[in-house]
C-alpha cells in the first residue's frame, strides 16, 4: 500500500510535472544536486509534519478560519527547519538563502492541506505527505542533475567531464525555464506515446 | 456574535501553540547557532594564514578602522588578516585578507557575495582537480580554496596591483604565473572585470594605509 | 532622500533582477494568469498593490517589534500573516469598489498570499541593502516593493502577448501548454540577461 502511494506521488501526481505547483524553487535552487536534496529533504519534513498537524485537528478547525490556521501551522514547521539548518548546516541555508522561508508559500503543501489532510485521517495524510514530497524532491533532484551537468560541469561540487567548458545558460535563470520544459515535454511525449498505444 | 468567538478562539489557539513551537525551537537551537557563526569566522580567518598559526582577534582593542586579527606562530607574529569590504557589480562583497609581516599577501577568502553566476560570481569558483571519476579513489579535495583568490598569493601590498584581463591564471604556463606575481599583476576574469577591480579596488584602498600604520605603532 | 539608491533599487526590481525572470518568483499566478492581455494587467496592478502595502506593513513590524526584541525567528509566521491579512483586506475593497475586476481576478485574487514574491519582497527588504550595504529604510523597502510589483506586472504581460499570440499556432503535441509558455518564459528571461550590464557600480570605475 506504501509503494502505492510513493508511485502516486512520485509519478500520478508529480507536485512538479504533473501538477504544476511549487515551480518557484524547482526553477530557482535548481542550479546544484546538493541545495536540490537539501530542499527535498526540507519539504518533506514540513510536508509531512503539516499534513499530520492539520489532519489531526481537521475536525476541530472552523472552516472560515481554515486557511489562517494552515498557515500558521505549516509557518511553524517552516520556521524549525529554518532554524535547524541554521545550527546544522549553515553552508546549505546560505545556499538556499530566501527560498527556506518561503517553503511556506509553496503552493504544494497548502494544497496538500487542503485537498487531503483536512479530509482524511492522520496515518493516510501522513504517507501522503512523504510520497508526494518524495516526487517533489526527486524532481528536484532530476532538474537539478541536468542543470548541474550542463551548466557547471559538476555533479555534488566534483567535475563531470574534465575539459568540457559548459553551457552558463543552464545555470542561470533561463535555464531553469528551457530545462523544466524540455522534462514536461518528454513525459508529455512518453504519456502520449502510452495513450495512443492503448486505443 | 458567538460564530466570531468561537472563529478568534480557534486561531488564537493555533497561535498559541505555533508560539510555543517556535520558541521551544528557538531555545534549543539558538547556542548552536551561535557557536557555528564563530566556528565560521574563525574558520575563514584561519584559511588566510598558514595552518597551525594561533589567531588573535583584536576586536575594538586596535587603533585600525577596520577589524582584524593577528597571526602568531609560538611567540613570533607571522602575519595579520583584514576585513575588507567593496561594492562589487550587484552588491556587496566581504573578504578577507591576510598579510606576512613584509607585507606580502598569504591569502585571501571571500566570505560573501552575490554577483552574477558565472561571471563574478566566479571569485569563489573552487579550483577542482577531482572529478567523479577520480573523487572516489583519491578523496574528495575540500580545502575551499580557489584560483582566483590563490592567484594573489605573493602580491605586495606596498605597490599598486595591476589587473591584466588577458588569459586567465589557471591556464597561463608557470613562469608566466611566477612574472605576474612579482610584477603585482593578477588576472581578470573573463567577463567579470567589475568585480575582479572591485576586489583590487578594495585591498588597496584599506591595507598598504594599515600595514603601514602597524610597522609605524611596532617602531 | 538618497533619489541615486532608490532608481538603483527600481531598475534593478524591474529590469535587472525581475521577479519572475531573474529571481525566479511568483511562477504560479505567472503561469496561470498570463494568457490573457487584461487579466494580466489586472493581475500585476493588484500584485503591486499587494507588495507595496505589505513592504510598508511588513518592515514597520520588523523594525520595530521583531528586531529590537530580538525576535527575528518570528520573521516567516509574522510577515506570512499580515499578507494574508492584506491580502483578504483587498479582496473586500475590490469586491465593494470593483466588482468587474474582482470578478474577472476570481481564484487568483486569494492566490496573492501563496505568490512567494509577496513573501520574498517582505524577506528581501528586512536583509542588507545590497546598494547601500546598510539597512533598508521604509522609503527604500517600499519602493522596492512597488518596483517589484511593477517588474512582476512587465514580465506577465510579456508573457501574456507571447501566449495570445501562440493560441493560434499548431504546436507539436508534447510541447503544448506548459512546455511552450516555459520555453517563451526562458527565451524572454535570456534577453532580460541582457541588463546585466546596466550595472550602476562607479566605485570602481567599472
């Protein structure tokens, strides 16, 4: 049941390329695997500990009141991350810099809360939380890899390809666009290709 | 009127509880916070000097405008390190600068700038010979140094700095290297001689004025 | 009234460092509403509105209460709360005053709070002035708000005339939609990269 839902999140209802949502940092801290993982791991733990707050009180929230209290409640996740990493690893929120507080305004987790938490139980808004995080991170990650490669000639900080000048547009902000794009256009094209296959 | 009750209740609460949260958060974490922001500082002060030299911070007790540190080696001083600070081409850019005692730059560490990626932003680019292929078998190589700040290394601070925005320092042969640190002369980089000046611009302006006025107090 | 920082701090909102295409911010509402013209006017000019108004709201509570009691950590909950207080404040003002464009917002309109360029305008203007290397002041933090706001409304209505334009031409498959409006995003972002040279930075002579 587990590996269901990872699929589901990692594949039917990729934050990124399925739903759209989130596409601020995907664009932004996507120029190295490392700040990719690091703002993975980050969204999961405030994904999931949101949506296990939220669902656990679903029943005593008062509905035109909801979404004040979503925030708050995803802002104080956010706000311990935020000072984690600021005792544990201070290089990497530098490198993330702005966009650690702002995961609170990443469209994912309130729509999470929205659509799921607040209508399921906590142990099912809980997996939630961790597969479709997981798709977030991993699609990071894939956008990341690519930019990372192409524009830097790294992977993790190491040299890729010694000698390879690489392509700076990869790297900065257009980049991000041509690169998010070419991925939608890919599993545009696969999904396609499977939809036709099937008639 | 008890529909707005009950509505200011429930946010209050969930306030109160995300209070709570963030500030039980805050307590634990905030020694540590602090002690890295030391061991950061420390840490870049250390990288200007040779390894092994016991820092001094002479915070407020010098008569220099600016903050630094002294070098010392047993009983001897082998050298002092310079905050140093200049407008780049986007911001702000803070470094440090450490110095022997006859005035030859030993090191240079950029502590933070936000200049364009892969153009200025290059001042920090580490100069990485392990790639992936060889990073597993040798280890990976992570002093944090880079060829931009290590090609300052040897420069006097008692004559101007000439910047020359031909080839840049990794690819010039070692003679070539060896002309142009002792003819003061570091090389731009490509597309970035903004923020390459700002650099020059900004050791020239603030530590032949200090180096100068330490010799002059040890007289 | 330094008038130099603050033209710095405008050029470099709206041409420089734009939200959307340099920074990065406020991809949602940008790819959601930029298909229309109108829409994308009425968009950005509520953005702006929302921008200016929570720079001014959000460093007056910095500077004045999070700082000096040593409360920075509250920073992401305080500054997220008074957006979304605004936020439904201009929510209620436009639907007594202007019910056309409160209409033809819809759901976008609410959507201002999750814009994280509302949210990182309040962060930026509580860190260095990168200009100045000191402090915003509020005269500064607001202009660079509205001046954001204002770089934001430029790139949607960029986007906007591409994407009315594109309507109308076949596409290959894979590449419609999503794909295409980031690959016009992209190629509009890579001429934006061209004001990079409008560096205002004469200490050195560069």
């Amino acid at each position: 049941m587990i590996a269901e839902e990872l699929k589901r999140g990692v594949v039917g209802e990729n934050p990124i390329f399925a739903l759209a949502l989130g596409l601020c940092p995907a664009l932004a801290i996507t120029t190295s695997v490392t700040n990719a993982l690091g703002m993975g791991v980050a969204v999961i733990f405030v994904l999931t500990g949101s949506n296990i707050i939220i669902s656990s009180v679903r029943k005593w929230i008062p509905d035109k009141v909801r979404i004040p209290c979503y925030i708050t409640i995803i802002a104080t996740f956010v706000t311990v991350v935020d000072l984690w990493m600021k005792a544990h690893a201070p290089v990497l929120n530098r490198q993330l810099g702005i966009f650690v507080p702002l995961i609170v305004v990443n469209c994912i987790i309130l729509a999470r809360a929205e659509s799921y938490a607040s209508q399921n139980n906590v142990r099912k808004s809980a997996i939630d939380g961790i597969a479709i995080g997981a798709g977030f991170a991993l699609s990071l990650v894939a956008i990341a890899a690519v930019r990372e490669v192409l524009g830097n000639n790294r992977l993790f900080g190491l040299t890729v390809i010694p000698g390879f000048r690489p392509m700076l547009v990869f790297a900065v902000a257009p980049g991000g666009f041509f690169t998010v794009a070419a991925l939608l256009a890919i599993i545009n094209y696969l999904r396609l290709k499977k939809e036709r296959s099937r008639q | 009127m008890s529909e707005i009750i009950k509505l200011a209740v429930a946010l209050a609460v969930v306030c109160i509880f995300s209070g709570i949260v963030i500030a039980f958060s805050h307590s634990s974490f905030e020694q540590q916070i602090e002690a890295q922001k030391l061991r950061e500082e420390k840490e870049a002060v250390s990288q200007v000097f040779p390894s092994g030299t016991r820092i001094l911070d002479t915070a407020g007790s010098a008569p220099l405008p600016i903050r630094y540190w002294i070098g010392r080696k047993e009983t001897k001083t082998i050298g002092y390190a310079f905050a140093l600070e200049n407008q780049g081409h986007s911001g702000i850019i803070r470094y440090i600068v450490g110095i022997d005692t006859l005035g030859r730059i030993m090191g240079m560490k950029i502590l933070s700038q936000s200049e364009t990626p892969g153009l200025g932003a290059r001042i920090e680019e580490p100069a990485s010979e392990k790639s992936l292929w060889n990073a597993f078998g040798g280890g990976v190589h992570k002093d944090g140094r880079t060829w931009f700040t290590e090609q300052f290394n040897g420069i006097s601070v008692s004559k101007p700095l000439s910047i020359s925005s031909a080839v840049e320092w990794p690819s010039l042969p070692d003679t070539i290297k060896m002309e142009f640190t002792g003819s003061n002369t570091v090389s731009a980089i490509t597309g970035a001689t903004v923020s390459t000046r700002a650099i020059v611009a900004g050791i020239e302006k603030t530590v032949p004025a200090c180096y100068a006025a330490i010799r002059g107090a040890q007289r | 009234m330094n008038f130099a920082v603050l033209i710095q701090i405008s050029i470099g909102a709206i041409l420089i460092n734009n939200f959307v295409l340099a920074r990065m911010l406020g991809l949602c509402p940008f790819l959601g509403v930029s298909k229309k013209l109108s829409g994308a006017f009425g968009m950005g000019m509520a953005v702006t509105f929302v921008m200016g108004i929570a720079s001014a709201f959000t460093w007056t509570i910095d500077t004045f209460i999070l700082v000096p009691c040593d409360l920075s950590y509250l920073q992401t909950v305080i500054f997220i709360l008074v957006i979304a207080s605004l936020v439904q404040l201009v929510e209620m003002v436009l639907q007594k005053f202007s019910p056309a464009l409160y209409e033809s917002l819809g759901i976008y309109l609410p959507l201002i709070t999750t814009n994280c360029a509302v949210l990182a305008v309040a962060l930026i203007n509580s860190r260095e002035n990168p200009f100045t290397g000191k402090e915003f002041t509020f005269v500064e933090a607001f202009v660079n708000g509205v001046a954001s706001g204002v770089g934001f409304t430029v790139a949607l209505a960029l986007m906007a005339g591409i994407r009315e334009k594109l309507e109308l031409a076949p596409v290959w498959k894979p590449l419609e939609g999503l794909p295409l409006a980031f690959i016009s995003a992209g190629l509009v972002a890579l001429a934006f990269l061209g004001f990079l040279g409008l560096s205002f930075s004469s200490a050195t002579g560069g």
